[in-house]
C-alpha cells in the first residue's frame, strides 16, 4: 500500500470516526468477526508494515463503507491484540 493510498485511508478514517474522545494522534477501529470491538490505536500503527496488511484487507473487505461508523478491520479480537502488542515492542 503505497503512501499516498494509506493517507487516503487515514484522512477517510478521520473523517468517519469525529469522536471527541479521540486524542490527537490517535485513531478509534473496530475489532473482530461477529461483534466488533473499538479499540483506539496510535496512528504510528498505521507506518508498520503487518498493520498495513490489515488495513488492505480492511479495504478488500469493505472498501470505503465501513458499517460501525469507524475503521473497521477484519480481523479476530485475540489476532489485533497480539498484533498491536508486537508493534508496542517494536
């Protein structure tokens, strides 16, 4: 995902999102397969390559139109905490 295509996809997330309770610098996605869980990430996330798969996916999946009002990725609850772990010790 080149960058220009990721700026799309952040300036689309922001633009969804227009929570209050968003601090700067961070970014608000939805979570999991059947009920979905919002969690509120660091946009540094969003440089790492294994998080730019799943927003890929997230766009294969949805495109655009993201039913919980927010960045929704597709992905297994367990699968992002792990993956957002990972990327805290990187």
């Amino acid at each position: 995902m080149g960058i220009f295509r990721l700026q799309s996809v952040v300036a689309n997330a922001k633009q969804l999102i227009k929570c209050h309770d968003v601090p700067k610098g961070y970014l608000a996605v939805y979570v999991g397969e059947i009920q979905r869980k919002r969690f509120v990430i660091p946009l540094s996330y969003l440089d790492q390559p294994a998080f730019q798969d799943l927003l890929h996916k997230s766009e294969e999946e949805f495109g655009f139109h993201h039913p919980m009002g927010g960045l929704t990725l597709p992905c297994h609850e367990e699968a992002f905490v792990h993956l957002t772990a990972q990327l805290r010790i990187a």
